[in-house]
C-alpha cells in the first residue's frame, strides 16, 4: 500500500513538471500586428507631444512583449482565479463589447415616444440672476450683513469679504444654486424679492447680503430644441436594454448555487 502511495505520488509530481516546463508551441508564440503597434505608436504620440524615435518605438514594443509575457505566465499560474478585481474587469469588458451591438437609428415615432415618457428630464428649470455680498462667519458676518444694508440704504458703500465663487451668477437653477451655497440660501428663492438687496442670508460659507435681478420660469422644450441630447438618451437605453436582455439570456445557461442563508425573500 506504502509503494503505491509512493509510486502514486512520483506519477502526479512528474505531470506537473510536463506541464510546467512543456509548453504548447503556440503558447510560445507572440504575435503583434502592425495595426496594434501604429496604435500604441499614436497613443505615445499624442501623451508625449512628439513622434517617437527609432529608439522610443523599440521601447514601445518591448513592453508590449514584456506585458504579453507575464500576462500569460499570469494565466499558466492561475493567479486570475479568485482575483475580484479581475473578474470585474473582464465582466465590464464584456459589458462594455455588448452595449457596442449596432442600434437601429430611431424612427421619429420612437424618439417622440421616449421623449414624452422622459419629459421630466428635458424640462428647463427656472433659472435666477443675482449679484451678492458675502461676509465671512469667522468676521462677525452677521452684524456686518445687516450692517451693509443699512449703509446701502444711505448711498453708503458697503465693505464685504472675498467669494472665492465670484459675485455675479447668471440665470442659474435652484440645483445649481444649491449646490454653490448650500440649501439654506435656497429659502431667498421661494418668495424671491427683485431688484432690492435682502439679508443676512446665510449660507454654508457664512452670510450674504442678495440682490435677485431676474428670474426665467422653466418651460418645456419642444423635441427639436434637446434632440441631440434625447437621441443620446436612447441610445444608451437601449444599449442597457440589450445587454440585460443578454444577461437573462446567459443566466439560463448557470445554476447558481449558494448557500441558503445567504438568500433574502423579497
């Protein structure tokens, strides 16, 4: 029992070593297209801002040969099993060669469909025009704000601090608005008052004293007016529409198997 333990063992060891040292011949051989090198030549080209010398495109291809070499000794090694990061980037690579499929341009029909049921997201928001005074939370901001429109008041020329966003905002949208000052400056927006400097308004930065000049009331766009932007929208709807409907496809093929704990009813 003892030898052919052994003899089994001896067996196994010597097949590792055929396939360690035993490759297929065409394993060994590397073969970079013309196409691949004038683009890894371009590439270099347009990253360094110069044609490459004979030298450089020696050295181009060198580490294209050095990066399919260990690539493959990456692979004889099985160090992509159980590698997350490298499944993932398959999978994407994958996900990426599908959404490619070729899509039908859309008939007018469509696009008006798709444009109806997706209005929501091509409406122009209202928009404001305002001019302020910013003064800093950390150099009593408040007092001096108030300040500020009393001197406004009298013909007086107020002192404020720096904004490093500027004090002038063109027909900007409450999301924009809301996202450069926070939301609490916002509230000067719900019942605006025109043409008459307001405040203290505070903001994320400190306090502000505001000036609203004009607003534009949102509207909704007619198809030709966003066209360009809605034909963009289908495509990658359709895009995702394809590769899911490729996903159900494929998952006919697997049986997932799991532990059951891990299964959450819905």
């Amino acid at each position: 029992m003892k030898k052919l333990l052994i003899f089994f063992i001896v067996g196994i060891f010597i097949i590792l070593l055929d396939f360690v040292f035993n490759y297929d011949e065409d394993e060994l051989n590397i073969f970079i297209s013309d196409q691949e090198i004038e683009s890894l030549i371009y590439a270099w080209q347009l990253q360094v801002g110069r044609a490459p010398e004979p030298e450089d495109i020696q050295n181009i291809i060198s580490d294209v040969v050095k990066e399919e070499i260990l690539y493959r000794e990456a692979l004889r090694l099985n160090l992509d099993l159980e590698d997350r990061i490298i499944k993932r980037r398959m999978a994407q690579k994958v996900s990426f060669l599908r959404e490619e499929t070729s899509i039908a341009p859309p008939q007018l029909s469509e696009l008006e469909e798709f444009f109806e049921k997706n209005i929501e997201s091509y409406i122009f928001p209202e928009r404001f025009t305002f001019t302020h005074l910013y003064f800093s939370a950390e150099k009593n901001g408040r007092q001096r704000a108030k300040e500020a429109i009393d001197n406004i008041a009298v013909n007086e020329s107020p002192g404020s601090d720096p904004f490093m966003l500027g004090k002038n905002f063109v027909e900007k949208s409450r999301e924009e608005i809301q996202r450069d000052f926070g939301k609490k400056f916002t509230e000067i927006l719900i019942k605006p008052v025109f043409g008459s400097w307001v405040g203290p308004i505070e903001s994320a930065y400190g306090f502000h004293i505001v000036k609203i000049l004009k607003k534009v009331d949102s509207f909704k766009p007619s198809l030709n007016q966003v066209r360009e932007k809605v034909e963009v929208d289908y495509y990658l709807e359709e895009k995702q529409k394809s590769l899911d409907s490729y996903l159900i496809e494929l998952k006919d093929k697997y049986q997932v198997i799991i532990n059951p704990k891990y299964l959450f009813n819905e």
